[in-house]
C-alpha cells in the first residue's frame, strides 16, 4: 500500500493536542500525545525540566512514524484502516492495536500483526474492519472507565474520537467496497 502517513499524522495531531500536565492523566506531561516517559525512552535520556513543553510537531513526527506507525505495519494496512489502527496504538498501545485488528479480520490475537494477520486484512472488507475496530474501541474505553472511575473524566473525550476516527478512515478511500 501506498503510505498514509503523512495525512494520518497531521489527523493525529489535531486530535493529540498541544502541551498539558493534568494531575488525572497517567501518562504525566505529555505534548502533542508524547507523554514525558515515551519521549525519554525515544531519545535514550532523561528529558530536562520544560523540554517537554517546547515539542514542536517537526520534532515528534518521527517518533510517532517508529513507535506506532511501523510497529503496527500500517503501510501493509488498507488506507483508511492505517490511520485509523495508528490513531488507536498511539492511545492504547501497539499490542492492544494489532488485538483489535486481529480480532475484526478473524486472526488470532496475539498482539503481533505478522504474515497472518495481514493476510486475513486483505481479505476483509476495509469498511467492516473500521466498524468492528470501531465497536472494540468504544467497549474498551467504557471497561476502563469502569475498573478505573478516576477515568471518567476522559471517556466523553475518548469516545468523541473514536467517532472522529472512524468518520475519518472511512471518508480516505473507498473502503466501502
């Protein structure tokens, strides 16, 4: 497949924000979605006091190309279905992604998007794998909120996106077909 990065990234980032520090995020502080942990473990150095608020989006955009968009093979993924499993690895995890993929296309969910998780994508219809990733989405964020009611704050916002998201993935091809 041709890559969808670039469109993917700048969708990503308009959802993602800009710089905040809320007490009631796990992820800490966090710019432009890269939490202060991750873009440590990116560089390989502690990061300094007020670097974190200073990322500019020229400055994330290969993070997020190695850290979410190749390790969930999205260039291998349907256009639309790419970005939509980025959006959802940048927020859940590179695992818990490819889970939600393997289980829309009827793979085993191994957390691994590997040469039969791929096959069983090509031979799904790209518009049903954005609703079935979609539906898996939604149920998730609601069973986190419900182990976690700290959580609540977010699930309005988390659920806004998972509609953004799929809005968007279907409107990039015609995965209808």
């Amino acid at each position: 497949m041709l890559s969808n990065y670039d469109d993917s990234f700048e969708l990503l980032i308009k959802s993602e924000g800009g710089y905040v520090n809320n007490p009631a995020d796990p992820g800490g502080e966090t710019n432009l979605g890269v939490t202060k942990k991750a873009w440590a473990a990116y560089l390989g150095r502690p990061v300094a006091t007020g670097e974190m608020a200073k990322l500019t989006k020229v400055d994330v955009k290969p993070f997020y190309k190695t850290e979410y968009w190749d390790k969930t093979q999205c260039d291998l993924l349907p256009k639309g279905v790419d970005y939509l499993a980025f959006d959802f690895a940048v927020n859940a995890g590179v695992s818990q992604c490819a889970k939600f993929i393997q289980r829309a296309c009827g793979a085993e969910d191994d957390g691994h998007i590997g040469p039969g998780t791929l096959n069983k994508v090509a031979m799904a219809k790209p518009c049903d794998l954005v609703d079935s990733i979609s539906a898996q989405k939604r149920r998730f964020y609601k069973e986190l909120v419900a182990k976690n009611p700290g959580q609540r704050v977010f699930l309005d916002g988390w659920l806004r996106r998972v509609d953004q998201t799929q809005f968007s993935a279907r409107g990039m091809s015609p995965i209808g077909a």
